[in-house]
C-alpha cells in the first residue's frame, strides 16, 4: 500500500516549532511573573512582621531611634514594593501579548494540520477506490473465467 505524503509538512514542522517557541516564551514570562508574586509576598510579610515589631517596642520603655529606624525600613520596603508592582504590570502586559502570540501561532499551525486532515481523507477515499476498482475487475475477470462457452 503506499504511503501518505505530504507537501506541505516542511511548513508544517515549521509552524509547529513556532508555536513551541512561543510556548517557551510565555513559560519564561509566567516564571518571572510567578517571581516576582512571590518577592512582593515577602516584601509584603516583612512589613507586617516590622509593623508588629513597631507595635511590641511601644510598650515599655521607647526606644525612639529604633522606631525611627523600623519606620524608615517601614518606608523604604513600602517603596520596593510599589516598584515590584509597576515590574509586574509590565510582565502581565507582555504575557498578555505573547499569549496574543501564541495563539496566533497555534491557529496558524492548526489551519496546516487540518488541511493535512483533509488531504489524508481525499488520500484514503481515492486508495479506497483505486481498491474498489482493481476488485471490481477481477471479480468481473473471474465471472469471465467461471461462465461456460
């Protein structure tokens, strides 16, 4: 039986590796954006653990440079914070556009794959009947054959 080639597949394989680099492109980003959650839910503890520290070195005797120094680590923490943030909204804009990217790539090997779907059917059917056929004649060779003259 033969085979089932097709002509487009070079392209194929070609848009295929695309849309697998593009996947490794928003994996990348997603790993960053995962990062970068995680330092600002450190960042984030970190306050509240000096904010507590603050509120325990108000009892008793006040030392007042330690709570000035506690409120400045306070602030500069609250600062690095709101810089982590402005970094992550430019991350989630360009995951927003590599998933755009990707979804294009996918749609463009997807349309490759279905056409290579349809061509392997017509492939089939045409074999289906080239087979029909070659069936055809020998049953009509051997109803020649049998039939007395």
């Amino acid at each position: 039986m033969p085979r089932f080639r097709f002509n487009l597949d070079p392209l194929l394989k070609h848009r295929q590796r695309l849309e697998r680099e593009k996947q490794r492109a928003l994996a990348v980003l997603e790993r960053r954006r995962l990062e970068i959650e995680d330092h600002i839910r450190a960042m984030q503890q970190r306050i509240a653990d000096n904010k507590a520290e603050l509120g325990r070195s108000l009892i008793g005797t006040v030392d007042t440079s330690a709570i000035r120094s506690q409120a400045a680590m306070s602030m500069q923490l609250d600062a690095q914070t709101r810089r982590l943030v402005v970094v992550l909204a430019e991350v989630y804009r360009r995951i927003d556009l590599a998933r755009a990217e990707l979804l294009e790539a996918r749609t463009r090997a997807k349309a490759i794959e279905r056409l290579r779907d349809r061509r392997y059917e017509q492939w089939k059917q045409a074999i289906s009947k080239r087979e029909a056929a070659i069936v055809d004649d020998l049953t009509t060779v051997r109803a020649a054959w049998s039939t007395p003259s």
